[in-house]
C-alpha cells in the first residue's frame, strides 16, 4: 500500500502513531515502526532531558523511522529541544499547538522530514506555504488536545485535500481497515491514530485505560474544558464527571487547568488510578473491543482496507 507518503517518510504502510504527549513509549512507538509504520515519541512538556532518554531508547529498539513530536507553544523549551532533535538526527518531525514557519527550514537544512499537526483549511494553507513535507489533519473526533473550531474528520480530510498539494494524513476517529480506506476514499494518503495503539498488547499503559477502551461504546467519551478554551476528548470516569461538575458551576479555571496537567494524566493513563487521574480517549473508542499486538493490528488493517476498498470499486462499476 504505497504512496507518496509513505515514500516521503520510508515506510511501508501509510500507518502513523500520534505522540501521546508525556505518557509517550518508545517501546510501543518502536513495534509500530518496526512492522512498518511510523511510531512517535511526544515530548509533551516534558524535560528535555527526559525526551532525549525516551529517543535514546526508541534508537535501541529500532533501525526503522520514527518521529518526534514537538507541541510548540506546550514546550518550555522548544527551541533547545529542537536543536538536540537536529544534534541526534532524528529523521522526522512533527510540530503542533503553535506556528511551525519558524522551524520548518532550520529542520529541512538538515534533511529532517517535517510534518504540521492542523486542524483547519487555513492552518493547512499556512504550513504547506512555510515548507512542510506532510499535513495531519485532526478532526475533533480525536482523543486528547483538541481545536476550538471542533470539525470532524469528515468534513476536514477533503477540504485540505482540495487546497493542499503535500501529503495529507487523516487522524481522529480512526481504528481499523474501514477507516482507513474511508481516509483514502476521502483524498487522504494515510491515518494517524492515538486510542485504537493504546489498547496493544506493546503499550505500556495500565489495564484500567485499555480496559475502559475495550468496553467502551460510542458515548464513553466526553468533551471538557469549552469554557476555559482548553478542550480535552476524555474517556468518562468519576474524575473526569468532577471535572465537567466543576466546568458547569463556572468554577475558577486555573484549578480546572490544574487538575488537567499531564501528573493527572501520568496517573489515570500509568498508574490506572481512574478516581484521581484522568485518560485520554477518541469517540473511535467505542469500536475497538480487542487488545491485539501492533503487528497484528497494522497488518490486518492494511488487508481490510485493501478488500474494501476492492469490493467498493465493483459496486461501482
């Protein structure tokens, strides 16, 4: 199943990892770039020093491609991270919350692959005309972080699509062979997912996240943080009700951004501690009800996809 994309980024499958920010694994992001994919390590806001330690490990564990994360305007220190990502030669980038033209030539000086996290036509535009190689397109649908302006992946993948002229790679609200042909189907070149690599036999996250995943269905997720424009997608907990109690009750926002921060995240997603800490969790959740390793994952997704979209060409002829 190749196409530009996975030219651009030597890879086998159009099959991307999403960063997971600080909870991020090289062992997990490495099975996915050593079946064929492309695994990332998120740097979140993390020390730098921590990030280093994680793409060290990635580099043990694989020879195969991978990808760094950098949320621009999240990091405290963006700028010496990404002279240490240029130092070790980390071949791809991608760069989110925040403006890549600042980075995008200092990364292609050095031969480093950038991709542009967007989540709108005209973010798509002003990254494409800064120099990026790949666009990933986030619909709302998404897990985590998400954009004010909430447009699904639906609506989104074809109208990039029909502006841009670089590789655009569909994510949010995507889990098998169905969605990626649908991503292809709507002009996409490849997928990128979050929810459906955590429930892995190689992810490292505790069985209270996969398991929530697992048993979930398509109401399992909620939407927290429109009041104080720091949205988050969350699987539905007791912690996370309190914190939708405490949206709604017009409560101070530095506590409900202080009860956000990635030491909750560490502990629901890590420690599995659902009463104290809170997960991540895309809408897709609800489709996914099996705990595979990545392997098996990619390969079967890569082979329902292709009989879909087979069988959609002989309906249509």
């Amino acid at each position: 199943m190749g196409n530009l994309l996975t030219e651009r980024l030597n890879i086998t499958y159009p099959i991307l990892q999403g960063g997971m920010g600080n909870i991020s694994d090289p062992g997990l992001a490495a099975a996915v770039s050593n079946v064929g994919g492309l695994g990332t390590i998120g740097a979140g806001n993390m020390p730098v020093e921590e990030v280093l330690t994680k793409i060290k490990e990635m580099m043990k564990r694989t020879s195969k491609p991978y990808c760094v994360n950098v949320p621009i305007s999240v990091h405290p220190h963006t700028e010496q991270l990404i002279q240490e990502l240029i130092d070790l030669k980390v071949p791809v980038v991608s760069l989110s919350a925040g403006n890549p033209a600042p980075f995008v030539s200092l990364f292609k000086e050095h031969d480093i692959t950038v991709i542009c996290v967007s989540s709108t036509v005209s973010q798509a535009k002003k990254a494409e005309a800064a120099g990026v190689d790949i666009i990933v397109c986030e619909g709302y649908e998404a897990a985590g972080i998400n954009a004010l302006n909430e447009s699904t992946t639906m609506t989104l993948i074809p109208q990039v699509v029909e502006k841009a002229s670089v590789p655009v790679v569909a994510a949010g609200g995507i889990a098998n062979g169905k969605g990626l042909a649908a991503a292809l189907s709507l002009g996409a070149l490849g997928v990128q997912m979050g929810t459906r690599f955590i429930a892995t036999k190689e992810s490292p996250y505790h069985d209270n996240y996969k398991q929530k995943i697992i048993h979930a269905t398509d109401e399992s997720t909620i939407i927290v943080g429109r009041r104080y424009h720091h949205i988050r997608r969350l699987m539905k907990t007791n912690y996370v009700h309190k914190l939708a109690e405490l949206e709604m009750n017009h409560e101070n926002p530095n506590l409900f951004i202080e009860k956000t921060t990635e030491d909750h995240h560490k502990l629901g997603a890590i420690v599995g501690d659902l009463d104290n800490g809170f997960i991540n969790g895309g809408q897709i959740a609800g489709l996914i009800d099996d705990c595979p390793t990545v392997e098996e994952l990619v390969e079967t997704m890569v082979r329902d996809a292709k009989q879909i979209l087979k069988l959609s060409m002989e309906k249509l002829l």
